[in-house]
C-alpha cells in the first residue's frame, strides 16, 4: 500500500518516543492520527498541523474504538508505569482491548516497542508486563511487529535520565552488586525511531519479534564510567554491595534523581535482568550498524553543551542531534542540569573595558572580593569530581 493511502495512529503520542516518531512518519509520506489523554500537550508541536490529533483514553473501549476508526496500521507505545502501583493489570487490560478493536477494525498491522530480554528467564515485574502485552496483541488476528529494546539513550529517556542524574551528582556511589554484573545492550532513540518507521506496512516483518540494540554490551557501572568519560567528568568510584535490594535502591535514587519514585522503582527492579539482543548477526531491524554508545551519549548531550537546552525546550531547532535532543514531550525532569545566574549593572565606562576586567579574573590575578573563599571552591570542586 502507498504511504499516501495510509492511516496510521500513533499511541503515547505526547510520551518520549511517540513524539519523536510522528515527524519521521510524516517524512515517510504516511497519514498520522495522534492519540492523546491530554492533546493539548501537543499543541507547541511544529508538526501539529499536519497530523490529525484526537482524544481518547485507551483504558476505555469505545475511546479505543474511535482511535482505531480508518486505520490502516497503529503503533502501540503504551505504558502505565508510573501511574498506578498495579500497573501490570492495568497494561493487560489496555493491550487486550487494544488487540481486540484492532481486529475489528481490520487494521493491516500493529507495531509494539516491548523490552529486550530472555522469555525464559526470571524477569522484574516491569519486564515481565512488558512481554505479557506483547503475547496479548500477538493473541487476536492482526499482524504483530514487535521491537525489543533495553537502555534508549537519547535526552528524555527516563533510563538515560536516571544514568545522567546519577553519574552527574554523585563522584562516589555504593550501589548493589548487580549493577556490576547485570549485562545490558543499549540503544540510541536514532535507531529505535528508524527501525519503527522501517517495519511499518512490511509483510515480512508481520507476526515477527525482532532484538534491537547498539553493539556495546556492557554492565550498567561499564555505562556510569562511559557517561563520565564522554561529559569530561573524573572517573566516578563505584562501589558494589550485596546488601541494596531494587526497593532500596529506588528510594536511594529517588534522593538524587529527579524521577518520580513510581517510575524509578520498576526501572530499577529490571536493570537486575540481562537484557541483551539474542542474535548478536541482527541488532536492528534495518540490517545496517547502529551507533554505539559513546556516540549515542555525545548526541544526548551535545545540545547541552552547546547551551541549546531552553527552559520551553523548543523542537524548532534541534540541530544536528535529531531524536537525541530535547523535545516538549519530555516530562520536566529530563534534559540535564544548567544553571544561569543573570546579574545587570550600569555602568558608564568602556565595554572593552569592563571586559578586560573580567576576562582578568581567575587564575593568577585571584577574584576582586573573598579571594580565599573562591579558591576553597576550587578545591572542594576538584574533590567532588568537577
């Protein structure tokens, strides 16, 4: 089927990837109806007008049914993490009913972004809902793309978000044994969001689950150090101890992190499954080489470093760091930390003047007040890691 005779509803469309899909698919040529709980989150899109965006509560039946009405095809980017406390059931429910209407409706193909990791194996709560809705859509008539990722890196990214905040605040960490042994292939969102477009309308994908990731695998302290080595910050001291469980350990990161403990908790209880891509031949659906890790973490960054993260967080210039930058749809705790102290005064002297001056201070000409208390800074900075 042409792109142009498409339909194609994108679920989670204010959540961190399905933002970040919707301009690759209108690139593609495809149709897109936006589904949102709250569409006016959607209303500082640059992309807005070329979409069609509706409301609709997926927990109700007949708000699943409107979504569904005309579509040819739907991406499933749904979760209830941090919600609700049951937020498994909640996930069942949504998916069967989802599979359900898709039926229905006759849709050609749904498209679900699930977690990597082993079906055999003993897996989190978090994990094991993830793969239950995936055997859920799998169980009516419609074809079913299932993709599997672990860690997406990209800005956003509650996983990437929760390794930079940690890596970022703290230049020593006790953390539980796992972390030094769990195995994890993480991704760039780059990557994901091609894949996703990739698989769209393709019969030989249909009925499929596919294994994506970059090709570093790594434990997750192998991701703390990378981190720190592509920020310029010293190496963080990472200390392993059997005694932290996951629960701990969410309240633990919840003192450092800005993500909320509801979402902090079920991440954390699956950073304790090895999730890495069982055919290392294949790590994405696209056959081509996705980019490894430093790569990824300088993409999330860049926009950082370049002081392009604005407070509005305006997707009108995102650069040369595509998916990897900022977005409106990320939740007001993701992006990184800068801080501005802005201070005015007139003055009636010279600008190369006033500029000399303070291009002097530092160094060996010292600060113009509490000289001392500049230079205890600089050493406290250097035991911090800075």
């Amino acid at each position: 089927m042409p792109a142009s005779d498409s339909l194609v509803v994108v679920t989670g469309a204010t959540g961190y990837v399905g933002g970040r899909l919707v301009p690759g698919l209108i690139e593609a040529g495809h149709s897109v109806r936006c589904v949102a709980r709250r569409p006016e989150e959607l209303s500082d899109r640059s992309w807005k007008d070329e979409v069609e965006i509706i409301q609709a509560d997926l927990a109700k039946p007949g708000d699943v049914a409107k979504a569904l009405d005309g579509a040819t095809a739907a991406y499933y980017l749904l979760h209830s993490m941090s919600s609700s406390d049951d937020f498994a059931e909640v996930e069942s429910d949504m998916a069967a009913q989802f599979a359900a209407t898709a039926e229905d409706k006759s849709l050609r193909q749904i498209i679900y972004l699930g977690g990597l990791g082993h079906d055999g194996a003993k897996k989190s709560d978090h994990l094991s809902s993830r793969h239950r809705v995936g055997r859920l859509l799998a169980a009516g008539d419609t074809p079913v793309t299932e993709l599997r990722a672990a860690v997406i890196i990209g800005s956003g990214s509650a996983s990437f978000e929760m390794l930079r905040s940690l890596v970022e605040v703290l230049p020593f960490m006790v953390v539980p044994k796992w972390v030094s042994q769990t195995m994890c292939q993480p991704v760039a969102i780059a990557d994901v969001l091609d894949d996703l477009v990739h698989v769209l309308e393709k019969p030989e994908f249909y009925n499929q689950t596919i294994d994506i990731g970059g090709p570093d695998v790594l434990t997750y302290q192998d991701m703390m150090h990378a981190y720190a080595r592509v920020a310029g910050l010293r190496r963080r001291f990472i200390l392993p101890v059997p005694v932290l469980t996951p629960r701990l350990s969410s309240h633990w990161v919840n003192l450092v992190s800005p993500l909320p403990i509801r979402l902090a908790r079920p991440l954390i209880d699956s950073l304790t499954n090895d999730v890495v891509v069982a055919d290392q031949k294949s790590g994405c659906a696209r056959g081509s080489e996705n980019l490894n890790l430093g790569e990824a973490i300088e993409r999330a960054m860049s926009s950082v470093r370049g002081q392009e993260l604005s407070t509005r967080w305006s997707n009108d210039r995102r650069g040369d760091f595509g998916a990897a930058a900022p977005d409106p749809s990320d939740p007001s705790w993701a992006g990184g930390r800068i801080f501005v102290d802005h201070r005015e005064q007139i003055s009636d002297c010279e600008p190369d003047a006033v500029m000399r001056v303070v291009r002097s201070l530092g160094g060996n000409t010292g600060w113009l007040t509490f000289n001392w208390l500049w230079a205890f800074r600089g050493f406290v900075d250097k035991l911090l890691g800075g």
